[in-house]
C-alpha cells in the first residue's frame, strides 16, 4: 500500500522519529492525567455530577490558559523549538506530582483546578511547537503522510495512556495520585527524549532577537505579532476556511463528548465504575476512528484535496450522527464515537496540512497557537450550550439534531468557497 510505503519512508529519518517519540510520550502522559481529572472531577463518588457541573470544569481548565495560546505562539516563533521540548516537558512533571500531592491532601476544589490549569497551560507550547516543528523534520512532498501519522500516533497515544490510567485504577482504588504520578514520569522521559535533537533544528528559522523578552515586551509582542498573525492569515483563504470549519467540528465534537459524559455517567450504569469503563470502551472506539482516518486520509487527501477531504467528513458526519445518536444506547454511540473519530481526526489532518503548507514559517507558531484557541473556546462553548439542553441522564434528541445540522453547515460552507475559488 502506498501508505505503507510512504510510512516506511518516514520513519527512516532520524529526526521525525526523535520528534515523534516526543510526541507520543508527551501525548501519552496527557492521557494518562486527563484519565485522572476525570475521574477525580466527574465519577469519584461523593460528587454529584451535572452538565452544568462539567461545563464548569471545562471552563476552568481551557478558558484560562486559552489566553495563553497567542503568547505561545508569539513565543515559538522567538525561542528554539526543542528547548521547548524540554524544559516544557520537565515542568510539566515537576507540576503533575504537585497536582498527586493536592489530590492526597483533599485540599479544596479551587486549589486543585489551579494546579490542573499550570499543567494544561504549559501544554499548549508543547503541542503547538510540535505542529510548528514538523516541516522542520520532512520534506513539503511528505507533509501530508506526517501529518496523518504525527498527529494521529500522538492520539492514539494519549488513548492508550488513557488506558494505562484505567488499568492502574482496576488495580489499585483510590489511585487517582498514583495515576497522575504515573504522567508526571511520562512526561519526564519525553523531556529526555528531546536532548536527542538539536538545538536547532526546529527552528524558528529567523534571527530568534532577544532570548528573554520582558513581561512588557513579551505583550507588546503578542498583541503586534497576533495581528500580523491574523493578517497574513487572512491572506491564505484556503488555510482560513480550513480552520473556521475545524472549529465548527470541535463545537459539534464538545456538544457530543458532554452528553456522552452524561450516559455514561448515569444513563447507562448504576454505579461510577461501570460509568468509568463505558466511557474507556468509546473513548477506544474513537481512537480506532482516529487510526482509521491515519490510514485513509493520506489517499484520500490526494484525491480530493484538504478541503474536500474536510467537506466530506463534515457531510458524514451530518448524516451518521442522527442516524446512531437518536437511539441513546450503548452500541450505536460506541459506533458514532468511531465514525466522529474518523471525521474529526481527518479533518484535522487536512486542517494540519493545509496551514502548514500555506502559512509561512516566520507565523506558523503564531497561526497554530489562534487554531489552539479556536479548539479550546469551540470546546467550552459546547460544553455551556450543551449544559443548557441536556437534562440529568443526558439524553437530548435537540441536541444531536442541533448538532448534525451544524456538521451539513460546516459541508455547505467549504462547498460554496470550493466553487468560489476555482
């Protein structure tokens, strides 16, 4: 298969794979602390759940450090990519097992949140430099291959320490602090995996300037530089439609992961364990999505192009989601999470590529951070939507058709630009 091959290809350069093993274990160690707040924040016993209660979390964990996303991308575009890598990473690790100490102390929500979001903050320069750096690393023939690997192997990998997490709380009860140890000493070995690379060999390819510009400077840079971000944005239509249609599918994606929650939570269980595994066994379902569109985006990107790559998996999505979503029960769900992961993974694919492709160097980090926003506030928008309309056992027949006719928008929306354009 060509894909195969094109993998292969990959896969002999030393440098991708330094990079993609960065990515997995990062991504890994994300899985195995997101497993860990949820658990902690949404199915511990002694919390009372609502979609209310849920939107809030995920305000208090995205919103915040959404602010933080221009600032990231003003700074990668100055300081070395794989210094990023690794002090990013150590830091995360020296605040992950703050986090397991907090968690052992039962302090009060508040603290815990604040800890959670130091994390989640210093994400952000670690996965919009790994998007920024990948040009750095292939060839522009090979960016559509990478990027259908890269991005996708880091999932596959945040759902497998997901995993991981789940089986060390089978193990072990009560093990929330032990499972976020286990990230923090993820994370650590993918800040030793970085010394592999070259200072600089990721970039940024301009003059970096000052190293270490002051809090002011460091504003007045964010505020100019986003601006000139979002002009030179504006000048790649292409890339510009690609992530105005991403961000109407991560809202789709929000609203559904919310009231999946809820099933889980208390539609399909009696108790927070088996709401715990049934949530682990879709979140697996959607991985699979996510592997599959690995697989097949590549081929079909060749064929149709990003955008109609894009196209088609908001059209599929518009079709399948009511078709499986209106049943509320187990097996159609696990079935949508798999077409939802297909969709939404290749659509990111064609997405990655096509900003990479369009945007120059010199605003790349700056353009993945605005992306980095668009996903985080989409996100939290559906979960306050979704709050709104789903009752306690999460079962809201507007919803997935509110939803559905938002994925049909997205298609007509890339169709019409399609015509325009050409």
């Amino acid at each position: 298969m060509p894909v195969v091959r094109d993998l292969r290809v990959l896969l002999r350069l030393r440098d991708f794979r330094n990079l993609l093993a960065v990515r997995l274990l990062s991504q890994a160690a994300d899985g195995v602390y997101q497993v860990a707040l949820a658990t902690y924040v949404i199915f511990s016993p002694e919390k009372q759940t609502s979609p209310a209660a849920i939107a809030s979390a995920m305000a208090v964990l995205l919103l915040p450090y959404s602010a933080i996303g221009p600032f990231a991308g003003v700074l990668l575009d100055r300081w070395r990519r794989r210094q990023v890598f690794l002090y990013g990473n150590l830091l995360r690790a020296f605040l992950a097992c703050i986090t397991g100490m907090l968690i052992v102390a039962q302090v009060p929500d508040w603290l815990f949140y604040a800890s959670a979001l130091s994390v989640t903050a210093v994400n952000r320069f670690v996965l919009s430099g790994l998007a920024a750096s990948l040009p750095h690393v292939v060839g522009p023939d090979q960016l559509v291959t990478a990027n259908a690997l890269s991005p996708t192997a880091g999932t596959l990998a945040a759902v497998a320490g997901g995993g991981l997490a789940f089986l060390v709380r089978l193990m072990a009860s009560d093990s929330n602090a032990l499972v976020v140890l286990l990230g923090a000493g993820l994370y650590l070995c993918a800040a030793l995996v970085s010394l592999q690379l070259a200072i600089g060999l990721l970039g940024p390819d301009h003059p970096a300037g000052r190293a270490h510009p002051s809090v002011t400077e460091g504003v007045a840079l964010t505020v100019r530089g986003m601006a000139e971000g979002l002009r030179h944005l504006a000048s790649r239509r292409e890339a510009a439609r690609a992530l105005t249609a991403m961000t109407l599918m991560r809202f789709c994606y929000g609203a559904l992961f919310v009231m999946l929650l809820m099933l889980c939570r208390y539609s399909w269980s009696d108790n927070e364990s088996d709401g715990l595994a049934l949530l682990g066994i879709a979140v697996g379902a959607s991985g699979a999505g996510f592997f599959a569109a690995a697989v097949v985006t590549p081929w079909l990107v060749g064929r149709l192009g990003p955008l109609g790559w894009i196209t088609a998996c908001s059209a599929g999505a518009a079709v399948l989601v009511p078709a499986l979503g209106l049943f509320f029960a187990p097996g159609p769900m696990l079935a949508a999470a798999f077409v939802l992961g297909l969709a939404t993974q290749g659509a990111k694919i064609a997405t990655d590529t096509e900003v990479q492709s369009q945007v120059d160097d010199d605003y790349r980090g700056r353009v993945f951070s605005v992306y980095d926003v668009l996903f985080n506030v989409a996100f939290v928008g559906a979960a306050a939507v979704a709050s709104l309309m789903l009752p306690a056992d999460g079962r809201s027949v507007a919803l997935v058709l509110i939803v559905s006719a938002l994925y049909a928008a997205t298609a007509v929306f890339l169709a019409r630009g399609e015509r325009r354009f050409t």
